[in-house]
C-alpha cells in the first residue's frame, strides 16, 4: 500500500466526526448544494480545511440515509440549471446540537489536558 | 430502499456528481481558465467522480447484493458459456437431488409423520403371547374370550378395541355388478379409541353391536364416491352384505384408511361373530389396539394385561392354546411395519447417490479449475480477492445444484405421483406429498451439495502458488498431473459408493429371482384363480354349499379349453388363512396343556391334480362321499413326516372338532406364501360343505384370461347376487405377492445403473482431461518412438488405477453395507460370492471402456498437431 493512500486515510480519519456536523452547520444558513457546501466550509475556514469530494458526497448520502438532510433537483437562482439541494430536517437540527455540544465537551476536555493553567483561572 | 430504486438511485447520483463539476468547470472559467484547461482544473479539484461515486455508493447497503448479483452474472456467462458441462451437471445433481427429495417425502409421510389420530403416542397394538412356559417370541393375534376379559378387567388403558379384516359381497343394486370387498370388523368403541369421528353421518353405538341390533356399516370415502356417488342420501339407507341387510351410518373421511389401505366398509364385530368365537380362548383372531390411561407407560398396560392372561391360561389348564401373556407393537409400527426397513434402505441409496452426484460434479468443477488455472493465476496476480475468487466459485456450484434442485424437485413430483398411483397397497401412502418441511428440506440438500461441491472444486485452486502455475501454464509438457489427483480421489470414492450400491441391488434381484422361482409345490403356469364366497344367510345348510360347489365344478369343466379345474378354500400363495386343531385318534394323548395345529384347507377331489400337486400315497377324497359322510382327510408330506414319524400315517384318524376322519392319502408340501417353507397341511373334503368362502382353479392350455367372462357367467346364472373377484392366474397372484421385493429390487437397481453410469462419465471425463494435459508429452514421445500401443497401455492402466482402487474399497465397505440389508434377502446370504464377483466384473468392464476411448484417442495423436498445439 502506498504512503499516499496510508495519508489519505488519516485525513479521513479526522475529519469523520466532524464533517457531519459542518455539514449540518452549514445547512443551518438554508439549503444548498454538494458544490456549495464545500466551497462554503473551504472559504470559511479560509481554505484550511481542504473539501474533498470524496468524503463529502457519501457523508451527504450518509446524512440523508439517517434522515438528518433531505434532497431535492431545483433550479439555482444564479444558473439555469437544476441541483440537487439538501436542506436540513427538524431531526437533522436536533443532530446538530448534540454533535456541537459533543464536539464542545470534547474541546473543553482536550483543552484542559493541553493547557491547564487555563483551568485554575 | 426497494431494488427498483437501485438505478434510480444511480442515476441521480451520477448527475448530481456532473452539475456539480460541471459547475465547478464553469466557476473555474469564469476565474479566467480557458476551455479544455477549465476542464482539466475542474477534475483536479472536484477528484475523480469515478472514484467519488463508488465511494458514495458504498454508504447505501445495497452494495454486498449488487456485488452477488454481480458474481450471479459472471457465474451465469461463464456456465453459459459451456453448456455441455452446464447440463451434464444440472442433470446430475437433478437425479441425485431429486431421488432424495422423493424418498425423503415418503419416509416423512410413512415413517415420521404422527399418525392421524388423537394423542397416537397413546395407542398401542396388543397381542397375545407365551403360547409355551419358554416362548418368549412368539406372538399371535388375541382371542375374543381374552379380548374381553382384558377388557373388564384392566385399569390401564382407557379403552381397548378390536378389529378383523374380512372380506364381505356387496350385492347389486341400481344395476351395479354384485362385488367383494375387504370390510373390517371393529367393536363399536374403536373409532373413540382411535379419536376418530365419521364425516358424515353417526359412529356405532354400544347397542348396534351386538347379535340382536340391526345390521350397521360405516362406508369408505372412495367406496361411497365410487359406488354411491357420493349421495350423502345414503345415510339411514340398506345396503345387503353377503345377502343381509345393513343400514348405512355413516361414511368415513377420504384419509382414514385402518386397519389397512384396502378397507372399503366397517360393521360391528359383536353383530357378525358367534357367540362361541367371541367368547373362545384359544381361537385367535383379533388385532387389538389400547388406549392408556394418562401416566401409565406401555410397558405397565402390558404388564397388566399380562396378569390377566396368566389368571385366564391357569384357569383353562386343559385347552393347550390359551396363551399366558401379552405383547405391545407402538400402532405405527404395526402398520408400517413391513414397509420400513425397506423405506430406509432405499433412503440409504438414495443418499449414496447423491454423494456420488456431488462428487461427480465436483469433479467436473475441479477440471474445469484446472483448465482455468492460468486465468485465475493472473487474476490473483493482478490483486483479486482469494474471497472473491472463492465466493464466485461457490456461486457457481450454487446455480448448479440449484438448477439441478429445481429440476430434482419436479423430477421428485413426478416420482411421487407414480408411486402414490402404484402403491395403494402401501400404509399411509395417502399422507406423502411434498410440504413445506420438503421444500426446506430440499434447500438444504441444495446448498449442502453447493458447499460439498463447490469447496471440493475451491481447495483444489486455493494454493498460493501463482508464479509456478503461471510458469507450468506458459509451457505445459507434463503439468497439471498433481491436479489430477484430488480428482483421482474422488473418483476412487465415487466408484467404491457404486460398488456398495451395484452390491446391495445384485443381492436384492437375486433374492427376487429366488423368491419367484421358489417352487410352490404346485403349477404356477397355464392356471387362473378366481375368489367366490358364498352368503351365509342365502347358503345355510351345508346341503346347499356342497351342491353349488358340485354344480359350479361340473359346468366349469364343460367349458371348451378347460383341462382340469379344482375348487379350495386358499391355494398355495395365498396366505396363512385357517389352521386347525386336531389330535391323532391312534397316538396317546398328549400332555395336558399341549395340543397340535396345522394349517387347514378344505378341498374338491379333482384340486390336487388341476393344481399339480403331486399324491404321493394313497388317493384324493372320494368323490362319492358327501356331507356328513365326508370322514375323509389328506395330508402333506411334512405333515406326514412331522406328524407321524416312522410310522403309515395312512388309515389313521385325525380327530378335528369332535368328529374322527380318516388319512387316505398324501400329497406334496406346497407353500402358503411365497418366500416362506413350506409347513403341514391337512386337507378335509369340500363336499362336507362347511366352508363358503374359497378360490376356483382353472388349468387350460389356452389364453387363460378368456374364461374369466364365461365362468362370470355360470356363476351369475346360479346365483344373480354372487360377486366373482380377483381373477388372477396364478403367475400374477403370485407376483402380487412378492410386488415388494420386485419394487425394492427395481428400485435400487434403477439407483445403481445411475451411480455406475455416473461413475463411467466420471472415469471417462478424467481421462479425456489428462488425456488433453498430456497431449504435448504424448506428441514428443511419440515422435521420440514411443510404440502406440505402449502409449495406450500406460494411458489405460493410468485410467484404471482410480476404477481398481474405488472396486477394491467398495468391495470391502460392502461388506459391512450388506448386513444392513441382510433382512430383505431371501435365502441368500449377504456375501454372496456370485454378486460379489458379477458386480466387480461389471464394474471394471465399464471402467474399462470409459477410458478405452480416451487412451485410443491419446495413442492415435498425430505427433505433429500435438506439438503444434501449444
């Protein structure tokens, strides 16, 4: 098995749990499409976060198979074409809560391992 | 998500995946990238949708069944694609499948079914027994003085019944054909001991069984269909059995069919039986059946049971054949008792069978591996899965055995319709049809021959030794033979499950032969039997029995054809029937509580010459006496030389009933059923006229079959109301009697021609196959000088070593294997040295021709073209 593929695995390692939940945060701002998403966690993260389409198809199925997103073919208002927009479900919210608080305590919990001097303050 | 939805599903992701890069494309050109550039830019940074898509793909769990289907097609291309190996396997496994399945549908239906009666774990069947202080295995049917004092007297069972089967004559009416019929006897509370209730109509009631009630009768299913057309009217009706009348209470259900499958009507027994029989110690002839109480274990009611028949045997020390004991069959053993070793020896067969189907097809599956050792080599090299490999292997046996189930199951169906068409005779036979417990029954036999198969076929591919396959592949000489071996193994084993079977069928057919060809004592060709019984009510006086006999007789003989012809009460073949007690006037009496019996047959004085059984001493009765004056007895050999050894039994008396007769002759032993020795026989005077119920002889040179009508004809003449049944000639009453044996016989060859037939497509595919694998090293010896008949000798012995081998093995397992099916021989023993070694020579006279083409072939090769052909 060659290092590239070893690296890629990594990264989708990490990105697992969370690219979930920056879906489903993004989608809080209305509905949207594949392309848009990743351009949009991309140009938020200032390009930090690099999209891949690989993860980020099957983790949009991966979210309407739990019924978190739904999808539906509509015009863009933009082009003149039809795209597969997904937009949240009330399920999908409630999903985004737990994943932030988790992700929250997770932070925290990381946090005051890495630097506990914070904590005594 | 629904498989219908799987394209859809696909095809809306693939045009999700293409407006978003299309998109991307567009963005990339409105950034200022120009035509194929914009393009190439968009894939780099969307990544290759291929991939994507598979990816996504994955998420949905339809995958796993999308990659079966997948192997499903390529199984199916490639079995498509040799339709030779595709059909001979499928037919196989059809045989070997569906031989089981059949099988397996009648041994359920017979054998492991509960019988279709209420709680039937409860009922037993009770006999009499311990007819001497020491005899512990004999048995014999219950008296109907025993019968009823088990029953007043026990507290173990909650009810006890009994049951004869007789024969009665319906008489016509409506202008329907007076007929004989098999009836049984049943004391009225045997339908509530059975917890059986009619389907129409009432069961007997306590009061119509006795002497005084009205004549009642419970009709059969088939015989209300047939002969009242199903008329629910009947009920309340009067029907006349043997010219008295009987009210018709009820039909039975269309399944039940106790005490055998022949039974067409029911009457009370207590109403048919005298007094005197019902009441009698040691005249035996009930089968009784008990229901135990609950918590009472069988072996207690028996123990019960016993108590009384001692109490009642030291109470009647004088009369010699009150039996001291009781014995218990479970009622399913009784009533299929015959039929079930037999049932699962065939089963045995069956399954060997199968075994050798599988094998047979593993066999062609591990060729075919071998042939496509290169391909699979590269695919391995080439990175695929040894799972996958694997998976589409087995999917492959799987379509197999599954195409061969399916056919085997239709081929099962047909099996059953046959034999349920076939073997009425047969107990239970209604209740075998093929069920849900069949139907997964036979899926498992299906994928158990897929795995057996199919993993045979894989273990042999499964080495990890790809370079040398792909080295020995390039530039094969000699390759592939280690191959062969696996396939040699199977073969040696297939040929030794043929043996085994090819044995146990030559020792079946041959007891069959034996068994037809046991001498009867009398002539079996140029004889026709016909059955006549006459009514009491109508023929009361002995008077009026001896003179229809004599008139009868004497018109018969008048017919043109006729050469002799004898009236008895059983001939030889025809069963057990009646015996006798009787005492020798000359000799001493016996010790009290001894007595003797033989079988008893009451005869015409012209029987013995139309039958050909020989008079050894003395003469036949004279014809001149009559009725009471009838004093006269013959006996056989045996019974002559059992009876009176060393002495002339010849003007001796033989004291039967109270009345003295005296010995005028001796005749020759004859057999009362085929396949069993012959025993002593006394023969007492028709023309005495005491019995009614009999079988007419005819011996003629010419068609026998043509005096059925005429002799129909006499009869109606004498008497309008007089059925005339089972005309049978003498040949096929007795192969009636020995249907059995020839059907198991049958059977089982049909089972073993298959296997050795299956074994020689076997030996001759492994052949050819080396055969091909070889032609180069043939090709080069050859043209090196070889002689052909060399090369054909060492192609034929290479042949033949799997076929010896296999012989040597079955051989030897046979050995064992026969004591299995010792009990259905008849006077052969089960190393029968003939069968033995007729089966070895069949088998190596077959292998040898399966391989004589190939090793031909092989010696014939143009060492040119062999060479040529890598």
């Amino acid at each position: 098995m060659s290092s590239m593929a070893k690296q890629a695995q990594q990264r989708v390692g990490l990105l697992q749990g969370t690219l979930d939940m920056l879906i489903l945060r993004t989608l809080l701002y209305g509905p949207a499409h594949g392309h848009q998403i990743g351009k949009h966690i991309q140009r938020t993260t200032n390009e930090f976060l690099q999209m891949q389409h690989g993860s980020l198809y099957p983790a949009l199925h991966r979210l309407e198979r739990r019924g978190w997103v739904v999808s539906k073919w509509e015009p863009a208002p933009d082009r003149n074409r039809e795209f597969k927009y997904y937009r949240l479900t009330d399920k999908g919210r409630k999903q985004l809560l737990v994943e932030e608080s988790q992700w929250k305590q997770m932070a925290e919990a990381v946090a005051r391992v890495m630097w506990p001097a914070a904590e005594e303050n | 998500m629904k498989w219908w939805q799987i394209k859809k599903r696909d095809a809306d992701l693939e045009q999700e995946l293409r407006s978003d890069l299309e998109l991307e494309e567009e963005e990339q050109r409105e950034g200022g990238i120009s035509g194929e550039e914009a393009r190439y830019a968009a894939l780099r940074a969307f990544g290759n949708p291929a991939l994507i898509r598979e990816q996504t793909r994955a998420i949905w769990s339809w995958t796993w069944l999308e990659s079966l289907a997948r192997d499903l097609r390529f199984s199916l291309r490639t079995l498509r694609r040799t339709p030779g190996f595709t059909v001979i396997a499928v037919l196989v496994m059809a045989l070997g499948i569906g031989a089981n399945v059949a099988l397996f549908t009648v041994v359920r239906g017979v054998l492991l079914k509960p019988l279709p009666f209420h709680d039937p774990d409860r009922l037993v069947m009770l006999y009499e027994a311990g007819l001497h202080e020491d005899d512990k295995a004999g048995s014999n049917v219950v008296s109907g003085g025993m019968y009823a004092e088990w029953k007043k007297q026990n507290r173990s069972f909650s009810s006890l019944a009994l049951t004869q089967g007789i024969r009665v004559g319906l008489s016509g009416s409506g202008g329907q054909l007076p007929e004989k019929l098999n009836s049984a006897l049943f004391s009225w509370d045997l339908l509530r001991t059975l917890g059986v209730q009619p389907a129409l109509g009432r069961d007997f009631m306590q009061a119509d069984d006795s002497p005084a009630a009205n004549g009642t009768v419970l009709l059969s299913w088939g015989l209300w269909k047939r002969r009242f057309g199903g008329d629910p009217a009947i009920l309340n009706q009067t029907i006349e059995l043997d010219a008295e009348p009987y009210t018709v209470i009820g039909v039975m259900p269309a399944w039940f069919d106790f005490p055998d499958p022949s039974t067409q009507l029911w009457t009370p027994v207590y109403h048919e039986k005298p007094e005197d029989t019902m009441t009698s110690f040691s005249n035996h002839m009930f089968r009784v059946v008990g229901r135990l109480k609950p918590g009472v274990s069988a072996a207690q009611g028996v123990a019960d049971l016993s108590i009384i028949s001692q109490r009642i045997h030291n109470a009647h020390l004088n009369d010699p054949f009150v039996f001291r004991s009781a014995k218990r069959r479970p009622l399913l053993e009784h009533m299929v008792g015959e039929i079930k070793k037999p049932l699962y020896v065939l089963l045995e067969a069956t399954c060997c069978l199968l075994l050798i189907a599988c094998l047979n097809v593993a066999n062609l599956l591990v060729a075919r591996a071998a042939a496509r050792r290169k391909e699979l080599a590269i695919r391995t090299a080439l990175g695929g899965g040894w799972l996958r490999l694997m998976r589409e292997r087995l999917m492959e046996s799987l379509l197999l055995s599954a195409a061969g189930g399916a056919l085997g199951l239709l081929l099962a169906f047909a099996a059953l319709h046959w034999l349920t068409r076939t073997r009425h005779d047969m107990s239970r036979v209604e209740s075998i049809h093929i069920d849900g417990v069949v139907a997964a029954f036979t899926v498992g036999v299906i994928v158990l021959c897929a795995l057996f198969s199919g993993l045979i076929a894989t273990f042999s591919t499964s080495d990890k030794r790809i370079l040398s396959a792909l080295r020995e592949a390039s530039r094969s000489v000699s390759g592939g033979s280690a191959r062969a071996t696996l396939r040699n193994v199977l073969l040696t084993l297939e040929v030794g499950l043929t043996v085994i079977l090819l044995i146990g069928a030559g020792l079946l057919l041959k007891s069959y032969e034996r068994l037809r060809s046991a001498d009867m004592g009398c002539i079996t060709q140029d004889v026709i039997t016909m059955h006549l019984g006459l009514p009491d009510a109508r023929y009361a006086t002995p008077a009026q029995r001896a003179n229809f006999y004599d008139t009868l007789l004497e018109r018969v003989r008048a017919l043109p054809g006729v050469e002799a012809a004898g009236f008895v009460t059983a001939v030889p073949g025809q069963g057990y029937g009646m015996d006798w007690t009787f005492s020798v006037v000359e000799h001493p009496p016996l010790p009290q509580g001894s007595g003797l019996f033989a079988l008893s047959r009451w005869a015409d004085p012209k029987y013995f010459g139309a039958m050909g059984i020989p008079i050894l001493r003395g003469r036949t009765f004279d014809g001149g006496k009559r009725l009471d004056t009838a004093n006269e007895v013959v006996v056989s050999q045996s019974f002559a030389s059992q009876y009176f050894p060393g002495e002339d039994p010849l003007g001796k008396h033989l004291r039967v009933r109270g009345q003295n007769s005296v010995i005028v002759g001796i005749v020759g032993d004859t057999r009362y059923a085929i396949g069993e020795m012959p025993r002593p026989v006394q023969y007492y005077p028709l023309d005495g006229g005491v019995e009614t119920v009999g079988t007419l002889v005819i011996r003629s040179r010419h068609d026998l079959e043509q005096f059925a009508l005429p002799v129909q004809r006499i009869v109606s003449e004498m008497d309008r109301d007089l059925p005339v049944s089972d005309v049978l000639t003498m040949n096929q009453l007795l192969g009636k009697h020995t249907f059995d044996q020839s059907f198991n016989a049958t059977l089982l060859t049909a089972f073993a021609t298959l296997s050795l037939l299956l074994a020689a497509v076997g030996l001759f595919g492994v052949m050819s196959y080396i055969a091909t694998q070889r032609t180069t090293e043939i090709g080069i010896r050859i043209a090196l000088g070889a002689k052909r008949e060399d090369v054909m000798r060492k192609m034929l012995l290479d042949g033949m070593r799997p076929a010896i081998f296999g012989l040597v093995v079955g051989l030897a397992a046979s050995l064992e294997a026969c004591r299995l099916i010792r009990d259905l021989l008849y006077e052969i023993k089960p190393l029968d040295p003939a069968v033995f070694s007729a089966v070895a020579a069949t088998l190596l006279a077959v292998a040898v021709f399966a391989c004589i083409v190939p090793a031909w072939r092989a010696s014939r090769l143009d060492p040119i073209q062999a060479l040529r052909a890598e």
